[in-house]
C-alpha cells in the first residue's frame, strides 16, 4: 500500500486534476491520496488558504467576508467547469463555508476551521472528481478516521492513539480522498498543523496504515542539491537520508517543511519525492540510512534573518550555569535561540531577528550584561545561515577547511561558524548581502 499526498500547485486547476488522476490510476497500490487547498495557478496568484484566512479574518473584525467567499468560489468553480462536473459540489462548498462563517463565537476555533475548509472541501472536490471518471474513490474526513491531535492551534502534535484508529483504514476497499493539514482535538474542534502541514498528514497516515511507501507529489523533479533560484541547473539528489532532509528544510529548503517526515522516520516508512508535471523522473529518495557515495555534502540549504548576540567575559567556561542564566532572561522574552556556539571566554546566541520585534533590544542587552556582569555584549543584524548537509562528513576530514576556504577566495567574511554535534550539518554565518555569493562558492567547490 501507498499514502501519496498532492501539493497545492498540483491541485490548483483542472488540468493539474487529470495528472493527479492519471497518477492514481496507474498504479493499484496508491490506496490513500492526501490533499491540500488548490494552491497559486501563476507567480502573482494567491493560495485558497490564504484567502480563507483574509475571509476568516474580516470577520473577526466585523467587516463582509463577501469578496473573499466569492473568490474562493470562484476557484473551486473554475476547476469544476474546466473537469465538467455537476454544480452541486459547488453548492455544497459554498453551503459549508456559509456555516462556518456562522459559528464564530470561539474565535479561535471558528478561524482554524476556516483555515482548514480549503483541504477539506478539495478533498471533497477530488473524490467526486475521481468517481466522476470512474474510480471506486471515497472522501473520508480526519475526524472519522480518528486523527486525533493535540489542542495547539497552528502547531498540533498527533497523539500517539491516533495510529491504532487510522490502521483500520486499510480494510477501506475504494480509494481514501483524505484532507491534508488538520486533525481534531479531543473536544472534536478542528485544529491546524503548522503551515503545509499536509506533508505531515501524509507521514501521519504512513505511518498509520504501515504503508510501503509515501509518495510526495509537488512540482520538481526530485530534491536539489542546492536551491536552483541560486546555483542554475544544480544536481539532483537521487537518495538522502531522513537526518540530512529533516536539516536541510529546517535551514531553508522548502520542499518539505521540517517536522513532515518524523511519522514516516519513526515507522520506518521511506518517502518518495516525485513531480505531478513529470511523473516518470525518479525523483529522490528519502531512507533511513544510505551509502555515501557522493563526498561529505549531499546539500546546501540557506536562510535569511537571522541575528547574533555575542557575549564574552574572562572565565566564562568556570562560571556554573552561565549559559542557562543567558538563556532564562530570553525565555522571560519568550525568544527561543536557533544555534549557540561557544569558546572559552565567549559565547554566540543566534536567533531568528523578528523574535526582537515589539521588544527593547536595548533592555535585554542591559539586563545580560548587568546580571552577568560580562566584559562584552554586541548585536550582529541581518546574517544569513548556510547549511552543508551529508552524512559523508563523518567519514571525511577537512570540510571545514574546503569551505572556509572557498568562502575566502569569494571574498566572503565568516561571522561564525558550527558543527553539528551529529556531524551530519556544519552551519556558516554570513551577512545577508553576500550569501548568495557565498552558496555559489560552497557548491563549485564540493560539486563542481
């Protein structure tokens, strides 16, 4: 058996829909098939999610969700008419987004069940699709199944329960048309994952039915080595393990969000990154352990907004509990740090810069300094992250120096640099003005 999930770009239009269905036909063993809202059709256009969190919030605030209602809609509408089908699906959308727009006494409640209706009335949409052309396919709803998860709007955790419900989905003898991105509190609320959670409803549902493979479906043709906006024409990865996928879309890559995979890695479950345009490319690969065949560094990830505090004060590595006092003033700002290499004397806190937004910078400083009593404290702005990835890396020696040296023929200053403890990612700080620069220079020199 096989979870396949669909992305937003591969459900947007009706044109998209008959790859999406040639896709499920040609093989049996693509029993479950996961979906999210019908996603941008061009470069300037707005995702259905999007637009139903502007109509959820207009009403929130007491304005007509009118405009909003109409162009979700009408995008519905438009892939139906472009597949012939009936009106009635329509009808039945709009119906269901008039209701929830009536229960919005829980604000809460009422804005993720908006946020989630794109999934669920495209799932909707799908399975009558599918058995409009002749498929023996069913919609089932999460709450049915008994996706069951934690009560975190916009960051649910499934429970561990859950599992042992959604194995009974194997006994379903048509095709599952399941909606991505959302599951239901113990209470029987819709709750959210975090944004393009329905990558993690597919690991969700792998695991659950113990599937032989998950089959991720988006718009490349596998997973490149390094992001193609910078580097033209870059490698493709053929296989990668689960460690090196989980750091490389934490430090940037945005084929899968970073905690998509962590159902399929603890079942085991390999994953299959395929492109609906083109679904004869093999795609890559994501396993649990692989042969490193290709050098310490299978990708180059980067990210943008970061900053660093530096603090240095003699003696530091003597003081008992230095770095957890640092730590405890930025949790009373309720700012989580990213990365925390130290020396001897010093230490460097990196963290995402928008966390210092709406806070005195200035205070926070102080009030290290003041209770630390430190010798230096400064404010590094706009770095950038970049992240080699490979489990090579344990196996060679010298990465460090083949990159530090390349970012130095590049004219790239280092602001800080860490190795992971895994020995499976090494980070590079660099100011954001020159990281493109900076990522050109790390691939040449460890693919070209």
């Amino acid at each position: 058996m096989k979870v396949v999930k669909f992305g937003g770009s591969s459900l947007a239009t009706g044109n998209q829909l008959e790859k999406v269905l040639q896709i499920v036909k040609e093989d049996k063993e693509r029993r479950i098939v996961v979906v999210s809202a019908p996603g941008k059709r061009y470069e300037a256009d707005t995702k259905v999610t999007d637009l139903l969190i502007q109509c959820a919030t207009a009403v929130v605030n007491g304005g007509s969700p009118s405009p909003y209602l109409e162009e979700v809609l009408a995008r519905y509408a438009s892939i139906a008419k472009e597949l012939d089908l009936s009106s009635d699906i329509i009808a039945n959308i709009k119906n269901d987004l008039l209701e929830l727009i009536k229960n919005t006494d829980d604000e809460d409640a009422f804005m993720e069940a908006m946020k989630a209706s794109g999934e669920d009335n495209n799932a909707k949409l799908v399975a009558h699709f599918f058995k409009d052309r002749g498929l023996d396919a069913i919609y089932v709803s999460p709450k049915e199944a008994g996706l069951i998860v934690s009560d975190d709007p916009g960051n649910a955790q499934v429970l561990a329960e859950s599992y042992d419900r959604l194995f009974a989905l194997r006994e379903q003898k048509k095709i599952i048309v399941f909606p991505g991105f959302f599951g239901y509190n113990e209470s029987g609320k819709v709750v959210t994952f975090s944004r393009s959670g329905s990558d993690i409803t597919g690991a969700i549902l792998a695991n659950g039915v113990k599937a032989d493979l998950y089959e991720n479906f988006t718009d490349v043709d596998a997973v490149y080595s390094v992001n193609p906006s910078i580097v033209k024409q870059p490698k493709e990865i053929k296989e990668l393990t689960y460690r090196e996928m989980r750091e490389l879309s934490y430090a940037g890559f945005s084929v899968f969000h970073a905690e998509a995979l962590i159902p399929a890695y603890r079942a085991g479950i390999p994953v299959q990154v395929r492109n609906t345009n083109n679904p004869s490319a093999p795609g890559t690969r994501i396993v649990a352990s692989r042969s490193n065949t290709n050098g310490p560094v299978i990708g180059i990830a980067n990210d943008k907004g970061f900053c660093s505090i530096y603090i240095s004060k003699y003696l530091m590595n003597r003081e008992v509990g230095f770095a957890r006092k640092v730590l405890s003033i930025l949790e009373e700002y309720h700012i989580s740090y990213e990365h925390m290499p130290s020396g001897i004397d010093d230490l460097t806190i990196v963290l995402r810069q928008n966390q210092l937004v709406g806070k005195s910078e200035q205070e926070i400083l102080a009030r290290i300094s003041d209770e630390l009593q430190v010798d230096e404290i400064k404010v590094e702005h706009d770095l950038a992250l970049i992240m080699l990835v490979g489990e090579g890396m344990r196996h060679n020696v010298g990465t460090n120096a083949r990159a530090s040296k390349a970012l130095a023929e590049a004219g790239v200053n280092i602001e800080m640099i860490n190795q992971g403890s895994s020995e499976v990612s090494m980070m590079f700080g660099v100011k954001e003005t020159v990281v493109k620069k900076a990522v050109k220079a790390i691939y040449e020199e460890f693919f070209q």
